[in-house]
C-alpha cells in the first residue's frame, strides 16, 4: 500500500466523519434551539403544505434570490445546479454495480459539461464579489477562497480529461473504501489535486457559511405557518415566564 | 427639537443604488437611557464592570433561546443581495446600514468567541473580538434598523435582520446600555397605562371633547367609551389616536364604524395603549408584561372581542404574539380571531351591507396607500394569504372614487419602511429619519407627479407622526397623510339611530 493511498485513505474517513456528523449535530442543534415566535415573511402559507412547497422554491428556483438579485441568482443558481449534474455524474465511482440511470449517456454528458456552467457561475460569483462595491464591503477573506476552492475543484475535475487517470483503479480505490477492503489510490497528480480539495470542502462544511444548506431549512420566517391566532406557538422556556 | 443641519438628499424620479461611504452615519446614535429607566425594566443603570463578559454571556443565552439568530448567525452566504434593499443604506449610503453589513458587526463577534474557525483565524473569517469600539458601532447601527424586515424577504436564506437587531439592542440592555426613548416609553406603560403617560381623567376628557366634535359636526350622538364594563368589543389602539393629528380622525372612524353597524365598545384605561416597545427591545419578558395589560383588561372588562386600531408594530404583537403571549383566550367569543384588526371588523361590515358609503365626500383626495412593514411583512388579516395588502386596499376602494398604487416594487411585501419604525420615532434620531424615509418619498413622488395624488393613507401610528415630519422635509404638505379610517368616516352615511 502506497503512502499516497494511505494518507488519501485516511482523509477520505476523517473528511466523511467531520462532513456528516458534523451536520448532523448542526442540525440536531438546529431543530432543538426553539423558535419561541411566529415570525414566517409573507407570502407566508397557513398549512405545512405550503410550507413544503415554499421551501421547495426556495431550493429548486432560489425563488427569493431571484426576485433580489438577477446576476447573483444566474451565477448561483448555474453553480448549484451543475453541482447537482456533476454529482450524478461521479455517483459512478461509487456504485457498484453503477446505477442504471448513473450510465446513462444523457446523465454522463450533461455531468461533464457542468463542468463548464459551474466555472462560469462561479466566476461569475468571484467577478461580482471584487468589482460590486457592496459586495466587496462585506467580503471577507474566506468568502474568496471558499469560491477559489470550488473553482480550483471544477478546473481540476475538467482538466483530467487531459490528464486522464486510470478510472478503473480509483473506482476500486473508492468501492475498497465503502467495504473497508482498500486498494491502491492512482498517484496522478492531477487526480491528487481534485480529490484533495474536495475532502478540504468537505472537512470545512460544518464551521462556514456552507451550513446555509441546512440552516434553510431551519430558517423561520420560511418554514413557520401562518396560524399565529390559531394556535398558541409557547417555547419551554418562555412558558416558565408564566408561573 | 429642530432638524439639525445635514445634507438634504435629493428626491430622484428613479431611485439608484448608491455608492457606499464608509462610516457615513456612524455618529448617529440615540440617547442613552437614565438609570431610573434601565431598573425599572430589571437591566443595569449603566455599563457594567464585566460587561464583555456579561455581553457574551447574554449571547449565549439567546442563541440557546432564538433559532432564528442562531440560524441565520451561521447561514448567511455574505452574497450581497440584500445589500440594496434597506431604506437607511438608500437614505445615508453607510454599508453598515446594509442589512448584511448590520447583521455583521453582530455576526464577527459570534464568530470570534462562538465558532471554531473564528477562535484560531479570526482575521481569515472576519471575526473580531467585543471591544469598546465595537460595542459603539453596535449602538449607533443597531439602533438604524427599523426592524422593517424588508431584507428578509429579500434573502435567499430568509435571515431576518430584525431578529438580529433585536437580539444586539437586548445585549446592550443586559450590559446597561439602553436606548432612551424606547425604554422610558416601556417604562410609562408599566406605570400608567400608555406610552404618553396620559392618566384616565385626562383620557377621558378627551373622548368627551372627541364626542362633542363628532357632534357638532354630524349631529349625532357618537359615543367614545371608556371602561365600559360587559361590552362586546374591547378597542385597543395607540394612544397617539387619542390626540395626534392625524391619528385623531382614524379614531373618530373607528367610533363612527362601531356606532353605525350598533356594536357595542370600549376603550380601557388600564390598556390604553396598543403600541408594545418591548418589541423594539427584544425583550420577550418585557413583551410579554406589556401584552398582558390587554388580557387583564378584556377579563376586567368582561368583554367578547378584542379589537386592535390602526398601528403597525401592535398589530405585528396582536396577530402574531398576542396568542403566544398573553393566550389563551378561550373566555372570548370563538366565532371571531383573537385579536381582529379594525379593518377586518370595517371590511366584513362592508362585506356584509351594514355600511354604506358616499365617496364623493372624499372627493377633494386623490389616494395612494402606503403599507406599513409590520402589517405587509409581519402579519396578516382576514384568513387568506395576502389579505393585509387587499383588506385596507378595498376598503379605500370602498370610501373613495380616486385611488392609484404606487410602484410595485415598493408596495406590499416590498414596502418601503416610513423611516421611523422599530423605535426610532424620536428627535436625537432625526437625521436618520429623514435620510430613510427618502425612497418612500421617491415613490410618493412619482405618483404625486403621474396620478395627482394628494394624499397617503396608513394605518400606523408611527408612520403617521413620520410622514407628518418628512411631508414637510421633502416639500409636500405635511396633512398630506391620513388616517385610513379617516376616509371610511368621511364617506359613511350615518343615520340617527335614536329616530
Ligand atoms: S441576502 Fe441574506 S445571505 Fe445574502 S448577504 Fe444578505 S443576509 Fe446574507
Ligand atoms: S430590517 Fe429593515 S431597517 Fe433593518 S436592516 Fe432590514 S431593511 Fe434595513
């Protein structure tokens, strides 16, 4: 077993572990922090119902973003849904027999090309950041190099189709990790580079602004039903005000 | 107090985005509150020793009780959407008054001491620790948002900067900086009943000066109750009603409503007063108090219904608190909502035949209505989604023959704020007020030009003193705002009753 399959390997749990506990316990920590108020922003629905549907536009359409800001819900919008599209695409490296919809031509190339609409959302998202005087006001340094990281993930990600890696290897790299029988990582330097930023995505997702993801969902003036005189909305502790 | 100088803004037939200046406004903060104020609602007279601490302490204690600041601390992208969408960085161009960059001089110090990336590379995130200077900037630009909520209709995230400012302006209280206005007002309800320290013989001389107006002017015998016990109907407004202009003429409406359609009501001098500044503060506990005087009045007065007069920020507490606060209110009449807004009771009268109008009394008034942030973004009327914006639309439409909207963008959930909310309606605030009142009176501007309108409706006691100032700072007539109820008592054909 190589070094580079060692350290990779490693990462590959450490990075999954701090991915998914980590948002589990944000949203364990979300769902239990009580919203003692109702306070959802118009149109705002009377029914759960409606609060799926809302919630759905909001994720599919970035429906609110939309009526905002028309640059930013273009470049953000092309970003995520590619994202979306390279997911499937990649899903066959990690299923095993592949999904039969995973092999799909349409599902493939729609993947590869994403490649392209993702660096063009995200520097879309960059330009806007450096040149709107706003946005620039409010740009930290970690909100530049969270966007150059996901850039540097893209163009990594595309440049293997000049720098091909053997596929079939990685693809037991990956499977000998879900069934802990590990074998050897190809040592391309351009694979090292993509796999790499992305386990550094992963690792930094539960402590950054990527926890709007959940936090949506948990966001009340979204996911509250208008039923404030229908119903008494009391949180534990503003009850014990009432003794 | 007069206007003290500061440059004019300028009234632009279409509003652009300006460029920011940095720290334009940031001597702009209210006075601060005396000691006798801050104790009277349990906080410190003044800064305490300790107060990084106490203030980080207070933090933690509402990030454990407020999903919402817990929430939207962690998930705002920094993408800038919102950055033009609030009145006060339209008005003073200060990007600390962008809602984004207000939620950040909060959200830096959470970082710091809250978050991991924020305690080993605070400078990566933009995390900063609590120094004095911070705590001013926290001050002066928590106290420029009117907790309008503009912003988060407008986020993506729906991050709600009035959930943020509330919960800076309650730190502040906790550490002994309390803003002076807001908490001597709490403090007059608490020990009098009203947010002007009216007792009840001077309020109830004013209703009988208010019936022999409404006497001598339709010759019929108008009746403004107080304290009447076993009445169906216990009217809660702002006490503003009670003398401000043009306040005033939305309570005679109100009476004229109630006389005509044979209901009977009250007014209560224990809860003379709609408004709840315990809002303002983020205070639940001082909300709550507040919210309570109504639930003690409808028992004491052994009522039916609670009705609410015209004002924003109270019927933001009425409809969507009232029940959580101070509820159950299972001893009132089930067949209507607790509580109902005035223009609910007004409209489903209309529905119902019971009023009729001559709108050409209304004649000399060409009318546009101004949605008030805490009716179009934080409550509602009637039982169908959006009945806050067509309820008092129809009700106009009803009372008058010349209406015209004005623009899209800056009505219904997209209103523009007054200028004044959130407690700021005072006079060391004044610069600020005016500055942000500037893109409604852009919108008012246009209309006045393209339709002739002559004149606003509202139904906020806050908007209504606000607009009555900023009318007359951007050169319109300052008693070009008006009450809505105005317009349904100048246009209600009134019988006598006792004939
Ligand atoms: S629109 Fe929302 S997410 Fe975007 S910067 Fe403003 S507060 Fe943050
Ligand atoms: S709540 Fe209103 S005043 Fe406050 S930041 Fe948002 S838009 Fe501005």
């Amino acid at each position: 077993m190589s070094l580079v399959t060692i350290i990779y390997g490693s990462l590959f749990y450490f990075a999954t572990l701090i991915l998914f506990a980590g948002i589990a316990y944000r949203i364990y920590e979300y769902a239990t922090i009580p919203a003692p108020l109702k306070i959802p922003t118009p149109p705002a629905p009377k029914t759960k119902r409606g609060v799926a549907v809302r919630l759905f536009r909001e994720v599919v359409f970035f429906e609110s973003l939309f009526h905002s800001a028309k640059w930013t819900w273009l470049f953000g919008w092309l970003f995520h849904f590619a994202l979306l599209l390279a997911f499937f695409r990649h899903l066959r490296y990690a299923t095993d027999p592949v999904w039969f919809w995973v092999s799909w031509e349409i599902v493939q190339a729609a993947g590869h090309y994403a490649a392209y609409m993702m660096l063009l959302g995200l520097i879309g998202l960059l330009v806007r950041r450096i040149f709107v005087d706003r946005v620039r006001h409010i740009s930290a340094p970690s909100d530049y190099l969270i966007l150059i990281l996901i850039i540097g993930i893209a163009l990594s990600g595309l440049m293997m189709k000049w720098y091909p890696t053997d596929i079939f290897a990685l693809k037991q790299f990956i499977i000998g990790l879900i069934y802990f029988s590990w074998s050897e990582l190809p040592s391309d330097f351009m694979l090292l580079l993509h796999l790499g930023l992305v386990l550094l995505l992963m690792i930094i997702f539960p402590y950054s602004k990527l926890l709007h993801a959940p936090g949506l969902f948990f966001s009340p003036t979204r996911n509250q039903t208008d039923t404030a005189r229908d119903s008494r909305h009391i949180a534990d502790w503003a009850r014990k005000l009432e003794s | 107090m007069a206007v003290k100088e500061f440059e004019k803004p300028e009234l632009k037939e279409y509003s652009d985005v300006p460029l920011l200046e940095k720290k334009a406004t940031a001597h702009l903060a209210p006075f601060k509150s005396k000691e006798e104020f801050q104790s009277s609602l349990g906080y410190p007279g003044e800064l305490v020793d300790n107060w990084q601490d106490a203030a980080l302490d207070k933090m933690g204690d509402l990030l454990k009780k407020y999903r919402s600041l817990r929430v939207y601390l962690d998930s705002c992208i920094q993408c800038g959407a919102c950055t033009d969408k609030c009145h006060y960085y339209l008005g003073t161009k200060d990007p600390s008054n962008m809602p984004v960059g207000r939620q950040n001089l909060l959200r830096s110090v959470y970082r710091r001491y809250f978050t991991l990336p924020g305690k080993y590379f605070p400078k990566l995130v933009g995390a900063v620790d609590l120094t004095k200077e911070v705590l001013d900037d926290w001050y002066s630009y928590y106290h420029q948002c009117s907790q309008c909520r503009r912003c988060a209709v407008f986020c993506p995230m729906g991050i709600d900067t009035a959930e943020i400012s509330m919960a800076a302006r309650e730190i502040m209280d906790s550490v002994g900086v309390g803003q002076k206005y807001c908490n001597e007002i709490i403090g007059k309800v608490h020990k009098i009943g009203n947010n002007l320290g009216l007792p009840e013989p001077a309020l109830a001389d004013t209703l009988e000066g208010l019936e022999e107006d409404v006497k001598d002017e339709t010759d019929i015998d108008v009746k403004y109750p107080l304290d009447q016990k076993d009445s169906d109907i216990l009217l809660v407004t702002p006490s503003a009603d009670f003398f401000a202009e043009p306040h005033v003429d939305g309570l005679i409406g109100y009476g004229k409503v109630f006389h005509q359609a044979g209901l009977s009501w009250t007014l209560s001098s224990h809860a003379s007063e709609a408004a709840n500044f315990g809002m303002f503060i983020g205070s639940y506990a001082n909300m709550r108090k507040l919210a309570m005087r109504i639930r003690e009045a409808a028992l004491d007065l052994n009522v039916k219904r609670i009705v609410f007069g015209e004002c924003g920020h109270a019927w933001r507490v009425a409809y969507s608190f009232l029940n959580t606060l101070a509820g159950p209110f299972d001893f009132l009449d089930p067949k209507y909502p607790v509580p109902q807004h005035i223009c609910e009771v007004t409209y489903d009268l209309i529905q119902k035949n019971v009023l009729q109008f001559d709108k050409s009394a209304n004649d000399d008034m060409v009318v546009t209505y101004h949605d008030s942030c805490n009716v179009a973004r934080a409550s509602n009327m009637g039982d169908v989604i959006g009945g806050q914006f067509t309820i008092p639309r129809d009700i106009i439409k009803a009372t008058t023959n010349h209406f015209y909207d004005m623009d899209e963008s800056t009505i219904k959930e997209k209103t523009f704020c007054c200028g004044g909310g959130g407690g700021l309606l005072t006079d060391d605030l004044m610069e600020l007020r005016m500055k942000g009142a500037l893109p409604r009176m852009e919108a008012l501007k246009r209309v006045v030009d393209d339709y002739g309108v002559t004149h606003m409706a509202a139904i906020c006691a806050i908007c209504k003193s606000q607009f009555s100032k900023a009318l007359g700072y951007y050169g319109f007539e300052i008693d070009q705002i008006i009450s809505l109820h105005q317009l349904v008592g100048n246009a209600l054909i009134m019988n006598k009753k006792e004939l």
